[in-house]
C-alpha cells in the first residue's frame, strides 16, 4: 500500500499538480479556508471527496468518533488557530452512520485502553438515546439505535464545543456558527441534524 500511496503522488503531480500549477502556487503562500470540519477518522469518510472541496477551502481535524474533548490539546489548539487566525466563520461537526467508536461504546469486554477513555466523551450521548428508547417501551432494532447514538453524539459534541470561552466568543460577537451533520455511507448523502447555531 505505501507503494501504492506514492505512485499515486506521481499520478497527482503529473496529472492534476501540473495542470494546475498556478492554482497550487498560490495555495502554497497562504490559506483562506473557511469552514473548519471536525470528523470522524474513519477512511471512508474523505471530506474533500464527499463535499467535492479543493484544497485549501477547508481545515480539517479528525478523530475516532468526531469527538470534542476540553482535554484535548490538539483540537484545542486547531480550533484556536481557525478561530483567532485564520478567522474561519463555521465549524461543522460530522459524524456518520456505521461509526466504529459509536460502536465501541457498547462493548464491555476488551483489551483495549485508550479507546474506552477517549469514548467517555461520547457516552453521554448512548444513555440520552436509551433513556427516550426505555421511556417510549419499544423494542428498537439494533441499527436504528446506533443512528441515533450517531445523531445524538453530534449533538452532544456541539455542546462540548460550546464550552470554549473563545468559541462563545466568537459566536456572541457574530463571527461564528456551528453546525452538527451525519454522513450516510449507504447514500453519499449529508443529513443536517442541527441547525446552524449562531450567538444570542
């Protein structure tokens, strides 16, 4: 595979970089994105491809379950480059159905270490959806459920990014909105499920 990644730089260069030198010549003195995408690290997910952006028009953090964590240095860190620098006016968070870590959080047994903790941060968001299932006495199949924990998590993780002071900064003063979508892999298609959120 690593064989396979570098041939397809040399196809990129020859075929796309070549052809549109100019382009990549001014990307590489600056860049101006401006939406900040926080998703899912799962490969079957490309933002560039699934929104068809080019390079440049987004920033982009991911990690296992599109998580928000207040604990997190390195999402810490992007948010506050592409708020106080590069001056990005949207976030949006994307989750998707089929979500390996929205998966791990029903596991009970397991070797792992780092996965269980990093996924308390998404916890939440499975005991919101088995509390609504539980009131409403109905037996949920398993797929459905998982959707909504899918949904539910980005709504939580919306709410985790709230927490920031800059970001409620941001969002007050007007120069922010935040928006929470879920990528169907069986469709192609983007599901909003929270409205872009602005500043009182």
């Amino acid at each position: 595979m690593i064989a396979t990644l570098l041939e397809g730089n040399k196809r990129f260069v020859a075929e796309t970089f070549e052809k549109e030198k100019e382009f990549f010549t001014v990307l590489a003195k600056d860049q101006k994105p401006t939406v900040l995408w926080i998703g899912c690290s799962d490969s079957r997910v490309p933002v560039n491809t699934i929104t068809q952006t080019r390079a440049g028009e987004v920033f982009v953090h991911r990690n296992v379950g599109n998580i928000v964590a207040n604990n997190d240095w390195n999402l810490s860190a992007v948010l506050e480059f592409s708020i106080n620098h590069l001056k990005i006016p949207d976030i949006v968070i994307c989750g998707h159905y089929g979500c390996g870590g929205i998966n791990a959080l029903l596991e009970e047994d397991g070797d792992d270490k780092y996965i269980p903790i990093w996924l308390n941060n998404a916890y939440k968001a499975k005991a919101r959806v088995d509390e609504k299932i539980n009131a409403l006495h109905i037996d949920m199949p398993h797929e459905q459920r998982m959707n909504l924990i899918v949904e539910e998590n980005v709504r939580l993780q919306l709410e985790h990014l709230q927490e920031y002071p800059f970001v409620r900064k941001a969002m007050t003063d007007k120069k922010l909105k935040i928006h929470g979508w879920v990528y169907d892999m069986s469709s192609g298609e983007i599901k909003v499920v929270k409205n872009s959120i602005a500043g009182q």
